[in-house]
C-alpha cells in the first residue's frame, strides 16, 4: 500500500504571500502617515477684511402719553 504524506507543503507557500502582503500593506501605510506620498508644500494665507458699517438704527417713536 501507498502510504499518504502529509506535510502541508501548500500552507507555506500560502503563508509567505500573506506575509508579503501584510509588509507591503505595512509600508503603505507608513508612507502614506508620514506624508511620503505627497510634496512639500509651503502655505501663507494672509486673510485682511474690514466690516462694513452697519447702518444707525431707526429713531424709535416717542412713547404715548398716559392719561391722567
């Protein structure tokens, strides 16, 4: 009789695309946090505005006299 080897000779293969994909994911990740991705860029906003003059209030009416 044939005897069955069993050494899960598949499994390994399996595990070191998984371990490839979880450092590349890791290195993704670091680039992208530490801003690896993107430039450099230099930002001065400079925001100068003046309100506008409100107009004066209306005179309110004078108040009614009370009998008496």
């Amino acid at each position: 009789m044939a005897e069955e080897s069993k050494s899960g000779g598949g499994n390994s293969g399996l595990a070191f695309i998984v371990g490839a994909l979880v450092v590349v994911v890791a290195v993704l990740a670091f680039m992208m946090f530490s801003g690896g991705f993107t430039q450099k860029k230099s930002v001065d906003v400079d925001i100068t505005a003046t309100a506008p003059k409100l107009p004066d209030a209306p005179k309110l009416p004078e108040a009614p006299k009370s009998p008496g």
